[in-house]
C-alpha cells in the first residue's frame, strides 16, 4: 500500500487548519479533493470570537505543498488537522496528536484568555506576557516545585529553575537557563522571577538574600545605562547579559557574576523617530539645580542634540527624577561612593555637551572647533586638556615606520569623529559600571563550586530597516539556536532509546551553512573586517564584494532592486539587509592620543574608567578589549560569543521563550500575527521541525486502542495495545518497515510513532466508521426525542387541559359568588317595578271608579235638580191657559225653561206625550246613568284584573327564586348563563337610565388648611380644598400634596402640547420638612395652581371629594359659533336617591333597600371611571 501523506479523496468533513490574512489561521473543513494537491474547503467558525465572521462558509481552494510549509508540517503534502482542546487547553503541547503552527497558536490564545501565562513544548518553557501580576509566584510555591514531579504541577518557570538546582546537587553538573523574546516580552521579568526562587530554595540564609538583594539591585543600575525607550518597548534592554549564580558545594548561594554583551553604542549619537537615548541622559536633567550647575547643564532636555534627534523626551508614566533616585538607590548599594556617581554623572554630562560641539571649515580639507566655550565646558568635566582635546578632534595622528603623521581632518570628519569619542566614552563607562557590579557581587573561587546561568538576550529582530546591528543579534540567535536544535535533537534521541527506536530513522537539519555564511573563513565578519581597513573602503565596497563571494550561497540571496542591500536566509526567516554604515558602526577603535588624553585626566575617576595603554596590557584575557587599536565590533562580538557558547556547552541548558501577546500591553488582547511572528523568530516551530523530523504524529499505546477501537477488527479489540496497533495496520495494508528509512510507524514500548500522513489516513477511517455510526444513533436520537417530544407535549396538553377546566370553574363559581347578590338585587328590582306597575294600573282604575263616580253622582244632582223644578211647575189647566197667549205675548225671555231643558223624570205628572221637550230631557239622563254605571263596571273588572295580575307576578316571583336558587347550586348551567345575561342587560338598561346627575358646576377651589398625618413610619402634610359649586354648595375635602402634583402634570401635557399657563409644581414630597414657612410658600403654590386650573376654559380635570363623588370639569364643543359650555357632572347617593320614581319610598321593603344597594354599587363603578378618565390614573 501507499504511503498516505494528504487528504483522502474519498472522505470529506476532516477540520483542518488554513492560512488566514486577518486570523493567520483560520479552521475549514475539507469538502473534496480537487487534483493532487489542491483541496477545496469551507471555512467554519473557531470559537465565539469568530462566530460572526463574514467569511464564515466561504467556499476556497488551497494547495497542500503552500499550507505544510507555513505550518511548519514535515512532510510537503501534510495538512495541519485540528485538535480537541479542553477548556483550559493542554500544558505541553507536545502531547497533541498533531503539533504544527496553529495548533500550538490555538493552545496559547486559548490559556492566555484564561490568564494562564505559561506552556511546554517538551522541554521549552513558553511565557506568553500577562502585563499584569498574577498570583503564581508565591513563597509556598517555591518548595512545591523543587519536591514535587515537573508533571504533577502547572507549567512554571519554578520548574525550570528547581530542575536545574537539583541536577547541579545530585550530579555537579553545571546549568544554564537561555530566555530570549522580544523587547517588550517580560524576559527581564522573567530572569528576576528564577533569580527569587533560586536564592530562596538554595538556603544561601542572609548572605544568599543579600547577594539577591545585590544583583536585583544591579538592575535598576543597569537598566538606567543599558536600556531605552523603542517603538516595542519604554523600557527595552539594548545588551545581552548572562547572569551567573555562584553557589558552593554544599548548593547555598555564594555570590553571582553578570557579563554583558554588545551595547548599542549608536543610540548615543542618534535614535529613530519616537525612540530615546539611553535613560540616564533623561535622569540627569531631575538633579537639584546647583548640581546640574555644576555640570553645567544649564539648559533643559530638548536643547541638547543627542538627546532629542528620537523626539521622544517623554514617556508616559515615566517620572525620571522618581527614576533617578532609584538608580542612586542601587549605586549605593553596590558601593559607589558619592565621588565616583560625580565623576559618572561628570561624564554623561560630558557626552551631552558633546553634542553641541560644532565645526567650522578652515579649508576642504581642514577645520576648527566653532564653540571654544563649549569645548573648556568638555575638558573642565573630563579634567583634561583643552587645547590638546581640540587637537585630537581635528586632526588625526597615523603611526608608518616609526613615524608620526598628523592628518588635519575635514568638517565632517571631524564631527564622525567626535561622535565616536562619544559612543566610545560611553561604552568604557558601562563597561566601568559591569565592573564594579561583579566586585561587589562576585564571590571569591575558593568557594565557588558550581554555577547556575540565566541569559537574558535580545530575540531575533527583522524590521523595515535593518543594519549591522541587527546582523549582530541575528547572528548570536543562530548561535543560540544551533545549540538549541542540538538539545532538542538530543532530547528526541533519549526518548526513541527508551522506546526501543533505532536512532538511524532519526536526522535532521542543522543551521550550520548560515553560521558558515556570517563567521565561517571568508565570512561576512572577514569579508568586513578586511574592507574596513582599507584605506578608501566604502559600504558598497563591501557590498560588492559579499554579493560577489556569495552568489551561489543558499542562504545568501542579492538583492536586485538595491544594490546596497543582501539578503541572508535564517532559520527564522528571510532578513533584508542594507549596507549602510556597516564600516563606520564596525570600528571599535579610537585614536592612541585620545585614550592617552583620557588616562592623563586629573580626575581620578576618569582615569580609573580609561586606563592607560600599558595597563590594558597586563589585563586578565577574559577581560573585555574593548579600546584595543585595531579591533572592530564584530571580532569582538564573534569573540564573546564564542567564549559564552563555550560556557553554555558545558553545561546542561534549558530553554525559556517569552512572546508579546500585543502592542498595546493589553491584559486581553491577542495578537494572532505577532505571536506567530515571534514564535517563528524564536524557534519553537524550527524545534517542532526537528522533534517530529522521523515521526511527527505520537500517541501512546493505550490511547490508541481507545481512538481506533471503532475500526479494530473485532477479535484483535481486547488484545494487549501493541498487537492491537500491529493487526489493525496491516489490515490496512501498512506493514512494518522499521529498519529502513521509509519507516511507515514505528511502535514502542509505550507510543507508537507515525510518519507523516499515517495518523491523518487512520483519523480518515475512523471517521467513515464514525459518521455512518452517527448518522444510525442520530436517526435512534431524533426518534427517541420525538417520541419523548410527542410524550411531553400529550401530558402538558392534559395538564393544561385540568388547569383550564379547573380555572374555569373556579371562575364560573367566582362570577356566580359575585353575581348571586347581584342577580337578587336584579330579581327584587324586577320584582318592585311590577307591583310599581300594579299600584300604577291600582291608582288608574281607582281615578276612573272616581271619575265614574263623580259623573253618576253629578247624573244624580242633576236629576233631583230636575225633578225640584218640575215640582214647581203650574197645573195643566194653568199651562194651557198660559199657552193660550198668542205667540207674541210669550217670549224666552219671560218663559222659566228653555225648550230642551224640561226634565225628563220617571215621576213627573206629565205624560210625556203632551211634551217633546220632557222625554228628550228624560232620553239624555237615562243615558248619563247608563254610562256611570258601565264606567263603574269597568273599575270593578280592571281592579280585579290587577288583584289577579299581582297574585300572578308574585307566583313568578318564586319561581324565579327557586329556579336562581337551583342555578346557583348548579352553577354551570346554559340557561342560567343566558338568564343571567338578559339581567345584567336589563340592570346596565336600569343604570343607564337611573345614572343620571344634577348639574354640579365647579366655581372655585383653594386650599384653606393643613395637617400632618403619619403613614408607614413616614410624616407627610396634608392640604383641605375648599370646593365651591353652584348646587351643593361648598365642599371640603383632604388631599395629599401628591394628587395636586399629579393633577398639575396631567394639565401641563394635555392635548400632546406643554401649557405654559399652568404652574409646575415642586417634583418633590416634603419630608421631616414642616417648618411653618415651608408650608405656607407650599400653600401658596398651591392656590396659584387652582386658580390656573379652574379659569382654564380649554382643560378637564377632577377633584375626588368622597369615595363616591368626583367633581369635575369638562369641554363640550359648541355650535357653529366654536363657543365651549362646560357641564359638571357629580354622581353619589343622592343621584340615586332621585332616581327612584314618586310615591314610592325605598324604605317600603326590603327588596328596594337591595335595588338601591346594587344601583349604589354600579354608580361607586361609574365614579371610579369617571376619576380614571380625569385623573389619569386611579389610587384607590
């Protein structure tokens, strides 16, 4: 079978890692296999921070051979395939099943977020800066790491520095601890923290504390003249130093030494935009006037040239005199007495005037000093001679076969020139301050057994621009990194001897040809050091000449676009060069009569700084040369760091790499592309290269029989692991070629070991057998839900079902206990309105039996009337001798009766044949009586009719009773719903009709009096309103300040616009505020208010009086003229006492009492309406 080093075709969905512009890496999952090395991928989300990332389900293609390569993978086809991360990731990241780039990127973010600072790669400590103090590094911690297994305890530097003490105890072996890291990254931090621990558990008592105390001190000191403000840092470290920790034989600390190495001496003379010069420059402008008067710096900071070409004089929360006094602090702790800090302070301030100093052509080729008084300032600090330094900074001396030549130099050169006695006075004067920091600290040999080192050294730097200086640092990482990749080599060897593995599947590749390259014969430092003596050597001299050697190099490449530029291929990447000024910063040299005018000085710390020649000649070899004639920077430097290799192969070396989370110190950020930057530029994806060189995937034994159970043969699932591994590879057709160099796994005594691709194929296969397996559980799932599902939803539908019922009845029931009185009350009304209808029909039958009767008694009067007048007529015969007369003798007016009004009587005497006018007198009473007496009959009939209809209501009366009695008891029946129904229509029928008031106008209202009451514990003042009104009169009622409040706000927003005429009133309750005069002011507020609101003409408001009156005002729109009428509107009891029709009393039965009451009920509803709607709200 073939080795499997990509993708299978055949299997989609792996989650695999992918190059991201903005994430660096972003997760994808595979979706098909386009050609041989092309894979098309969806991007999916990481975590929460990318959940909403718009590139989310983004489609892409990618080649395999361009992602292995950025992931650091070792073969060229691999793909970076994601991990399972727990919660707070994994401490060594050497147990991940795939390790490459983004794995180890994800670990880190994902414990930085946790606040977890530390992390292993194998024996790599890996300090991602928190930028702010955790609490790890507590004294109880420090026994813990040095008793307890690595293992056992949280990644720690502890566990490095109680791991080299115990190795140099049991086996007298000599230790080393290399940090490195960007400016910025905590690598001083770092050094401090293993320096604490060491001297608290080598027991080295007072002496031990002081020498810590001493060396912790020596920082301040250090740091003042070696550090400075960069664009990465305020406080970046511009040497390397090397810390080592004495201790005797019995482990107690004795004493420490400290060496340092290559001072960035060109800071002195100028620094890039936004940087600084070293901080002392800064700190001697905070000494006391009359000290700095007679350094004669008279001027401030920003006067002087060398230190402000940075422009950054000031850093934030930086207070260089605070500063200051620290480092006097820690001069006085090391033991320099008050002469030798002026003398320091003497030199600095000489460099500073330095500066200043200016030249004036004399002629092309010759000049002189333009500021002589500057140049007496200079040689009064240095307690030289003035006239001799003017000499020397203007002409140069040259020695040729015993003679001496004096050369006059030009106006710019003699500027370079002073700039180098600058950089050079400085340097000799940091140099002096190591010096005396060792004496102080260093304990005698006799008692040194055994040492511990700490290395503290910039990290490989590439930037826009890079110079000599940065081929310098690059060139001691290579260094540093050689050694590392030997021990990582070393630590792979040691484990595959204890698997059982043949060491010859193991190789890997060395850095060597870059070193070769930069220090080897011919090298660049060769190739420099031979142009800088020639006589007219220029920088692009030695460019040509690099170019020329080194074209076929393959870590060299030239750089067509700038001929001044070269470019050299580190282990941490490409780094483009340019050639400018690497002659001038090479030279380490200043002129034999300068160091001469140094060393005669009448100051005695001058000449302790800047011995003379024949002293440096009997000097100890390990002492730095620094001002030898003829020695450059870079012998010098290749010199020191081959004697500082020399020292760290003796010893047993580990390794701490501190990364910058971000630029902006922040505790939270993460800056995926600078961590990434860094960890290239510190190794740790070079020493993943070399760890995994043979076999870049491991799992243990067991762990493999856990993962590819599923695709185990049955019978080989409870086999001891290594025959479980065994049969399941060759099955798979992978069998063990463990002796040859194409070795497709190899299994140990514990792991097994798999070459590139292998992991990624089984991962594949357990994948398949994984999803079909899903895909059946699923199915299992999503039936077991939905019928738990359908279960939960049938019960809740019951549940629901018995609280609904439940509620519903318990309402019916509560509507029927509330209903009940209310029904009686309706019945009774009902029951008094049809006897009031009887005693109507009653009273009418007894008017007509009246009516009939006054017209029979009338009928009556007139008949005896009638009959009186016929008693008084004259006798027949007398009659008929009257009518006799001729009709003109008789006329009406002397005849007693009228025709027509003769009585017609029964009794007469007459016969009514004899007299027309008799028998229709007669015709007209009979009729009248008829009528009386039919009227009569009909009172009679009604009268009974309604003593009939009265028995009948009364019958109904209780059946109803009976019948609500029966609907009460059965409380859910339809027909009592319905007959509950027409009866509340009937009692909302009797409401609307009874709910009628008497016009009440509001005239006026004012506030007349005040009381305090008490409520809750609380005291509140409370105000009487006068009310006047047109019918009942005036009115009185108490009222809290905050119902006028409410009112005023209601008035003031009426209608959706402000009313300016309405006064506010205070948004504020008096409390335990009742003086007299605070009530009175609040009175008259009050009043004024009132008054607004009572003479508004456009405004409705209310004033509640009682529980059942509420007075108040409203607008009715007028007729076509616009003009408004206001009608006042009071409901109470005496509106329902007025509501009761005449003659009936509701004190006759009780039945009417109830009525009354239930109609008193509605109206107190009605009342509250009436107060929501003018009130705005009801507090009842």
């Amino acid at each position: 079978m073939q080795r499997r080093e990509s993708l299978s075709s055949s299997t989609g969905g792996t989650l695999v890692w992918v190059p991201h512009d903005k994430q660096v890496w972003k997760r994808a999952q595979v979706l098909q296999r386009i050609s041989e090395f092309l894979i098309q991928v969806t991007l999916v989300a990481d975590d929460t921070s990318d959940a909403y990332d718009p590139e989310n389900g983004t489609v892409k293609t990618y080649d395999v051979r361009d992602i292995a390569k950025l992931a650091g993978e070792v073969s060229a086809t691999a793909m970076p395939i994601c991990n399972t991360f727990s919660k707070l990731g994994v401490p060594d990241m050497c147990t991940l099943n795939h390790l490459h780039e983004p794995a180890v990127l994800k670990n880190l973010q994902l414990r930085h977020s946790l606040f977890v600072p530390y992390t292993y790669t194998g024996q790599i400590c890996i300090a991602v800066n928190p930028y702010k103090w955790l609490d790890l590094y507590r004294k109880d911690l420090y026994e813990k790491y040095l008793e307890l297994p690595r293992n056992d305890l949280a990644p720690h530097p502890f566990a490095l520095s109680s791991s080299s003490y115990i190795d140099m105890q049991e086996n007298g072996i000599e230790q080393s601890i290399l940090v490195s890291g960007e400016s910025g990254a905590g690598k001083t931090e770092t050094v401090k923290i293993m320096m604490n621990h060491l001297a608290s558990i080598s027991g080295g008592g007072a002496h031990g504390s002081l020498v810590i105390d001493q060396v912790l001190k020596s920082n301040p000191l250090l740091e003042a003249f070696g550090n400075a403000k960069t664009k990465r840092n305020d406080n970046s470290s511009r040497f390397g130093k090397f810390a080592q920790l004495q201790f005797n034989a019995e482990g107690l600390l004795v004493g420490a030494r400290c060496e340092t190495y290559l001072l960035e001496k060109s800071r002195v003379v100028g620094q890039a935009v936004g940087e600084r010069n070293y901080h002392i420059f800064y700190q001697v402008f905070s000494l006391p006037h009359d000290v700095k008067k007679t350094l004669c710096l008279d001027g401030s900071v920003g006067d002087y040239a060398y230190v402000m070409v940075g422009e950054g004089s000031k850093v934030d929360d930086v207070d260089d005199s605070e500063y200051l006094q620290e480092t006097k602090d820690a001069m006085d702790t090391i033991g320099i007495d008050y002469r030798e800090q002026q003398g320091i302070f003497e030199v600095v301030s000489a460099i500073l005037n330095l500066g200043e100093l200016a030249f004036k052509a004399e002629s092309s080729d010759t000049s002189s000093v333009l500021s002589l008084d500057r140049l007496h300032v200079i040689a009064n600090l240095l307690q030289t001679d003035g006239a001799a330094l003017e000499r020397i900074l203007t002409n140069r001396t040259m020695a040729a076969r015993g003679e001496t030549f004096t050369i006059p130099l030009s106006a710019d050169q003699a500027a370079d020139l002073r700039d180098a006695f600058a950089k050079g006075v400085y340097s000799q004067l940091f140099d002096w301050l190591v010096a005396r920091v060792n004496n102080a600290i260093c304990s005698a040999t006799r008692n040194v057994k055994h040492h511990i080192g700490l290395l503290d050294i910039f990290g490989f730097e590439s930037f826009d621009h890079n110079g000599f200086e940065q081929l310098c640092i690059n060139y001691a990482n290579e260094k540093l990194q050689q050694k590392f990749n030997s021990d990582i080599f070393k630590t792979v060897q040691t484990e595959y001897v204890a698997e059982g593995i043949p060491l010859e599947l193991v190789s890997f590749d060395d850095n060597q040809p870059i070193l070769d390259l930069i220090e080897g014969r011919m090298g660049l430092v060769d190739l420099l050091n031979e142009t800088g003596v020639l006589a007219k050597a220029t920088d692009a001299a030695f460019v040509g000449k690099i170019h020329e050697a080194f074209s076929t190099h393959k870590s060299f490449e030239k750089v067509r676009a700038n001929p001044m530029q070269f470019k050299v291929r580190h282990y941490a990447g490409d780094v483009t060069y340019n050639g400018d000024n690497f002659l001038d910063k090479n030279k380490d040299t200043l002129p034999p009569d300068m160091l001469e005018l140094l060393a005669a000085s009448t100051s005695p710390f001058v000449r302790d700084v800047f011995p003379s020649l024949d002293t440096k000649s009997h000097q100890k070899p390990g002492r730095r040369q620094g001002f030898l004639v003829g020695a450059t920077i870079a012998n010098s430097f290749r010199r020191q760091l081959g004697e500082l290799m020399d020292q760290i192969a003796k010893t047993t070396t580990q390794y701490v790499r501190c990364i910058k989370p971000n630029a902006n110190k922040s505790a939270t950020e993460f800056d995926r592309q600078m961590v990434v930057d860094q960890l290239r530029c510190a190794g740790v994806i070079a020493a993943i290269r070399i760890s995994r060189a043979a076999f870049p995937n491991r799992l243990s034994l067991v762990e493999f029989a856990k993962r590819f159970d599923v695709i185990c043969p049955s019978k080989l699932r409870h086999a001891a692991p290594a025959v479980m591994v065994m049969g399941l590879l060759e099955k798979l057709g992978i069998t063990d070629t463990k002796s040859s160099q194409n070795a497709k796994f190899a299994i140990g005594k514990s792991k097994v070991y798999f070459s590139s691709g292998l992991l990624q194929y089984l991962e594949e296969q357990r994948t398949v057998v994984l999803r079909a397996q899903a895909v059946r559980i699923q199915a299992h799932m999503h039936g077991y839900a939905k019928r738990k599902q359908f279960k939960a939803v049938i019960n809740a539908v019951r549940t629901i079902q018995t609280k609904v019922r439940g509620w519903l009845a318990r309402r019916r029931w509560l509507l029927l206990c509330r209903g009940f009185p209310r029904l009686q009350a309706a019945f009774r009304g009902g029951v008094q309105r049809r006897r009031f209808r009887v005693l109507v029909a009653e009273t009418r039958e007894r008017h007509l039996l009246a009516q009939a009767q006054a017209k029979a008694e009338l009928a009556l009067s007139l008949q005896r009337q009638q009959q009186q007048q016929f008693d008084h007529l004259p006798s027949p015969e007398v009659a008929l001798a009257t009518t006799s007369v001729s009709p003109t003798q008789t006329t009406a007016n002397n005849s007693p009766y009228f025709h027509g009004d003769i009585p017609d009587s029964p009794k007469s005497k007459y016969p009514t044949a004899e007299s027309s006018v008799s028998t229709k007198m007669r015709d007209e009473w009979t009729k009248i009586v008829d009528e009386a007496s039919a009227t009569a009959e009909q009172a009679r009939v009604a009268a009974k009719e309604a003593m009939h209809l009265n028995a009948a209501l009364q019958v109904e009366n209780e059946q109803l009773k009976v019948k609500l009695a029966k609907n009460a008891r059965e409380y859910a029946d339809d027909d009592l719903r319905m007959e509950n129904e027409r009866l509340r229509a009937q009692l909302s029928a009797l409401q609307s009709k009874i709910i009628r008031a008497d016009e009440v106008a509001l005239l006026a209202a004012k506030v007349v009096d005040t009381r305090i009451t008490y409520r809750d514990g609380k005291q509140f003042v409370e105000y009487k309103l006068q009310i006047e009104t047109n019918i009942r009169g005036t009115l009185f009622v108490w009222h809290r300040y905050s119902t006028f409040r409410n009112l005023a706000s209601t008035l003031q927003t009426k209608n959706g616009y402000a009313r300016k005429d309405i006064p506010e009133l205070p948004n504020k309750t008096l409390f335990n505020n009742f003086t007299d005069k605070t009530v009175q002011e609040r009175v008259e507020k009050l009043n004024a208010f009132l008054e607004a609101a009572t003479n508004a003409d456009y405004l409705q408001w209310g004033i509640r009086i009682d529980a059942e009156t509420c007075v108040y005002k409203r607008r009715v729109k007028g007729g076509s003229g616009g003009s408004s009428s206001y009608r006042d509107s009071m409901v109470s009891r005496d509106t329902m006492a007025n509501a009761i029709p005449t003659g009936h009393s509701p004190t006759n039965s009780d039945h009417s009492t109830n009525s009354m009451s239930s109609v008193t009920s509605s109206s107190r509803d009605e009342g509250s309406l009436l107060r929501r709607s003018f009130f705005g709200r009801s507090k009842r």
